[in-house]
C-alpha cells in the first residue's frame, strides 16, 4: 500500500477499490471481476499520468519528500560495490548526516558523499533528518581531498532541507565549513558528478554541489530556501508556502531551463517511490554518461571547467 499525497487521492480511491475486488476474487465465495480490476487498472494509470503530467511546484516538493522515496543508502546500495564508509571528520565526531566512503561503480574506484534524511524514527533521529552539522562538510572535504590524491572520480548525492542551523553548530563554525567544502569542490582536479535526488537545500546543498555536471532527479528540487521558511520570512505566513514555491522557480525543468542543472532524470510514472529500482537505474545511466563525457579531461581542464560553469549562472538571463 503506497503513502498517497494529497493530491493523488482521485489515485488512491481507485486502488483502494482494486484492493477490495481483489479480495473478492480471492475469498471463500470468489467473483470473477478480472475485467473490473482490469478497467480500474487502466483508470488508475491514466489520472496518474494526468496528476503527474502538470504537477505544480508544491506538489513537486511533496513528491520530492516523500517518505518511500529512495534515499542516498538505497542508491549507494545499488550502484556501488564494494563500498566502504569512512567515519568522522578528524576535528570533533562523526556526523552520520553525511554518508562518504569509497566503493567501486562500473568496476571503477569512485569517492561516494551523500546526505541521508533517514527512512522511518529511528534512522531519522539518527541521520538527523539529512540536515549536516560542520563534522559533516569538514568529512566531505575529507574524502574529497583523500579523492584527488588518489585521482579517484567524485559522486555527491544531494538530499537535505539544509544544513543543520542548531546553536551547537554554529559554534562549531558552520558557515566556514559549508563554504571550505564548497572551496574543495571547485578546487577539485578529479571530476565531480553530483545528482539531487530528493531535495537540494541552500548552501547546505551545494557543499557538495559545485560540480562538473550537477544531475537531478525528475521530481527534485532544488532551493536557496525551503517554501515555508520563505513564506513566513516574506508574508509571516508559512501557509503561504504554495505561493512562494511557485515564485521560486526550484523544480528541475526550471533549473535545466537557466542552465544550473546539466540532465533530468526521469522517473517511473508517479514518482521515484514507485519504482525505486527503475528510478536509480536510470541515475546510474545518466551517472555513467556523465563520468564518460569528463574521463578524458585533464585536472586543470576539469577545475577550469567547472569555474565557468558557475561563473556563467545568471548571465543569460
């Protein structure tokens, strides 16, 4: 039984009739109803395709939270052999907010940094819902210098509402690490993939962002603020968190269309929570290319590259 959002109720009260002929066909005083399941079937599909065909921004933000959709383990699960994490920034503890390590994709060596919210209380609590303290972004640059001295490639996986903003880290020096581990990204001489697969938040997003080709799953999004945070800051209101989401031009098809982002990557019908395995194949492929395109580029081209890149956001506009 999926988690339905608000807006695909039409959906769920389709498959909720499906699930109750179902047990029909299949209970003591079964009825033949294939045909009405089939029928039901159909209509199901087609108003997913229409709810999914003109999703607002706030709707896309509902989609990029939500709670089955697959997170950094599940991607570095699938992609990446022989993966071994590394622990802790060298300075003060472990942030388990920021998973980073070591693994093999395609039967290359590649650097892994990726933000986990957690999948239900207990992992939440843990990973500190994906929200990275300075540990976190001082192990970033951990790995990302370990990385270049080895010329190994970089794959960052974004998914975070934004650093973490408690007192603790701010003491801590947040802002200086988030802006080191921004520095190390671009002063890289490897090359650095990124891909947002759920939410890219603000600077705590792009610490590990600043890429030779940032990717972003279809149903992301990525934002120098969260709706709600920019509602309550503009209109004191965060009920006014629709409003703003669709002012802040966030989603991926509005990023790809300024340029911020390289490649779109799209998901099976009715978001990455319904077929997770094809939703992370089909990374992997834009992965693959994206490794592909920047193998045959020396170190200075690659550091170069990716200073125009960033350079060059906004001057079209």
């Amino acid at each position: 039984m999926h988690n339905y959002l608000e807006f695909e109720k039409p959906v769920a009260d389709l498959e909720g009739q499906i699930i109750e002929l179902k047990k029909i066909e299949t209970g003591e005083d079964a009825v033949d109803v294939h045909d009405e399941v089939e029928r039901l079937e159909k209509r199901s599909r087609d108003a997913l395709e229409d709810l999914y065909k003109k999703l607002t921004p706030w709707q896309k933000t509902q989609v990029a939270r939500h709670p089955d959709r697959p997170h950094c383990v599940d991607y570095v699960a699938r992609l990446i052999t022989d993966f071994v994490p590394l622990a802790g920034d060298r300075y003060y503890a472990e942030d388990h907010a920021v998973i980073a390590g070591f693994g093999r994709f395609d039967g290359q060596s590649v650097a892994v940094i990726g933000q986990e919210k957690g999948s239900d209380t207990q992992t939440r609590l843990k990973h500190n819902f994906g929200m990275a303290r300075p540990e976190g972004y001082r192990k970033a640059v951990r790995i990302m210098e370990l990385a270049e001295r080895f010329q190994i490639p970089v794959l960052t996986l974004v998914d975070t509402a934004g650093a973490y903003p408690g007192i603790g880290a701010e003491e801590r020096g947040q802002a200086e690490a988030i802006a080191r581990s921004i520095a190390a990204c671009l002063d890289l001489e490897v090359p650095i993939v990124s891909l947002v697969i759920g939410e890219g938040g603000s600077g705590g997003a792009m610490a590990i962002a600043a890429a030779n080709r940032v990717l972003m799953m279809e149903h992301a999004i990525y934002n120098v603020i969260a709706p709600e945070a920019g509602a309550s800051i503009l209109y004191r209101d965060a009920a006014r968190a629709r409003d703003v989401a669709q002012a802040m031009k966030m989603t991926a098809q509005d990023l790809m269309g300024f340029g911020i982002i390289d490649a779109i990557v799209e998901e099976p019908l009715g978001g990455a929570h319904r077929g997770s395995e094809a939703a992370i194949d089909a990374a992997g492929r834009h992965i693959r290319a994206a490794f592909a395109e920047l193998g045959g580029l020396e170190g200075s081209a690659l550091k170069r590259q990716r200073r125009e890149k960033f350079l060059a956001i906004g001057r079209n506009l």
